[in-house]
C-alpha cells in the first residue's frame, strides 16, 4: 500500500469520477485504475461498486474511506516530522496555494519573508481545488492560498482577502456577443459556451450566477484555462474565464467581455487558527497584502 494509492482512493471519492481524477492528478486513467486494483488486492476488498456508470462507493469502501483519510494525515505528520529534523530544529510552514498565485506574483513576497526569517522554512505547494482542500478540511496545512468560495465552508479557519478577479466572457471577434460592452445573463442562456472544470471555484462561481439569474448555458468543453483560452481563439466557442487568467497569455481575435451584473471572485488567505505559527502567518499576510497594493 503506498500513499499515491491513498491518494487515488480518496481523490476519486471526492470527485465522483476516475477520468476527472486523472486529468486532476496528471496521471492516465489506466494507471489509476491499475493502481486501485491493486490497493483492493492489498486489501481483499473492493472499493468501488463497478455496477453502475456512477462511481459509487462500495460498502467496504464507504468503512474504509475515512481511514484513508486518516492514513494520509499520518503519513503527511510523518514527512513533517522528518523535514523538521533535516532543517535542523526550524519551523515549517505549510502554504497550499492554488496555481493562480503565479499571475499575482506571490512567489517572490513569500521568499522574501522565508530569506528574512532564518528560523523559518516555507513549503509552499500548488494543487488543485479537490487536494487543496481535502488538506484544508483535515487541518493538514498552515495556510492557504484560494478564492473565498461559499461552497466550500472551512472550520477553525479565518479568510483574509488578498485580490480581486473579474469574471469575463471571452470569445472571438466574430462571434455575435464580441462588440457588446457588457454580457447579461439572458444573452448566454443555453448558449454553447467552454468552462474551467467542475471542481474549481471559478466554475462553480459562475454556476451560482446563472442559476441566480435563471441562465443556464450549454458548457460544450471543460478544460484548464489556457486550453478553454485558446478555444476560444480557434473559435471553438466563447469561453468563460477570469481576467487574470487572459493577462499572461499571447492572444489575439479575441474580445474579453465583463458581465452585468459583474461577477468578481476574492483571492485571499484561509489562515488555520489551529496553526502554531499565528504570529509568523499574520506577518507574512501583511507582506503579501503589501505586495498587491
């Protein structure tokens, strides 16, 4: 048994799916497939009721799922361990941070902060929504770093925001919507459209707004941003995005449209009021506030 499987196991849980897994862990769905096997071999259980389209639990996999869970914190409390020994008596904080941090260039403020403070490392590591907060929900973090989601409610956590992202419609200049000024929600209703995937804040951002404004548009590709991005571009439908995620790419034909009502997510902090390090995370927040400003 080895804690990738672990990982499977409980990502395809939280998912509901062994191909968004895959494409969430950049692994082929054969080799996750392969990899259960085997763990339900280890076992002699099996995890997954594979009678049904729907991956469901099976009822030994529903007994074993939170011990899963629990394994996992152990082994990360393990790693931990065993990384403050090689740091020589340091402290350790653990920053979850979703890949957009890139574009907001948080990178440099917290090797700062870590450079300033020698009694201090930083593990800063990039997920995905699912891992990141299947972290947070375990308490197996320090800090976190993602868009302020109603969705997803942490315990013994405070939000401090950190940026704002505007939510857009990007699509080619020759499509019919590509001279508006503003997008309303009527005008995509049923529309083809390309979106991030269900998992993420920013699709289920836009989820919650068209279902407020009686919209639903036909989501005909789901992918990462870059891929919906230059969907777009190749005019294979307008694609729903933030502005941030359109700033750092080579572009061109494309309009990016606002929407009215506008629809903006919060970039911002999930502080664990259970960490050790309060004072150390409040100095280091101050400094990436600083860094927006």
């Amino acid at each position: 048994m080895t804690d990738a499987q672990l990982i499977y196991f409980t990502t395809i849980v939280e998912l509901g799916s062994f191909s968004e897994t895959a494409l969430e862990l950049n692994i082929s769905q054969s080799s996750i497939s392969k990899q259960i096997i085997q763990l339900e071999d280890e076992l002699g259980v099996k995890l997954f009721d594979r009678s049904t389209r729907k991956v469901r639990l099976s009822d030994s996999g529903e007994r074993l799922y939170q011990d899963a869970l629990s394994a996992l914190v152990q082994i990360n409390h393990l790693k931990d361990t065993a990384r403050s020994i090689a740091l020589s008596g340091k402290s350790q904080i653990t920053i979850l941070a979703l890949p957009v941090i890139g574009h907001y260039n948080f990178y440099v403020p917290i090797q700062i902060f870590e450079n300033q403070h020698t009694n201090i490392s930083i593990r800063l590591e990039e997920l995905e929504e699912p891992e990141m907060y299947r972290r947070i929900h375990l308490g197996d973090y320090d800090a976190a770093i993602t868009y302020l989601n109603p969705a997803q409610p942490v315990k013994n956590a405070r939000f401090v925001p950190l940026a704002e992202d505007e939510m857009l419609l990007v699509c080619h200049k020759d499509h019919p919507l590509s001279q508006n000024k503003y997008i309303t929600p009527d005008l995509l209703d049923d529309m083809p459209v390309q979106a991030m995937q269900k998992y993420t804040c920013v699709a289920q951002f836009y989820d919650l707004y068209f279902r407020k404004h009686n919209s639903y548009p036909h989501v005909i590709f789901r992918g990462r941003p870059s891929t919906i991005l230059v969907g777009a571009e190749a005019q294979r439908g307008p694609a729903l995005l933030t502005r941030v995620h359109t700033e750092t790419q080579r572009i061109s034909n494309v309009s990016l449209i606002p929407f009215s009502p506008s629809l903006k997510g919060i970039l911002g902090c999930i502080v664990n009021e259970q960490s050790k390090h309060q004072e150390a995370l409040q100095e280091l927040i101050a400094t990436l506030s600083q860094n927006e400003k």
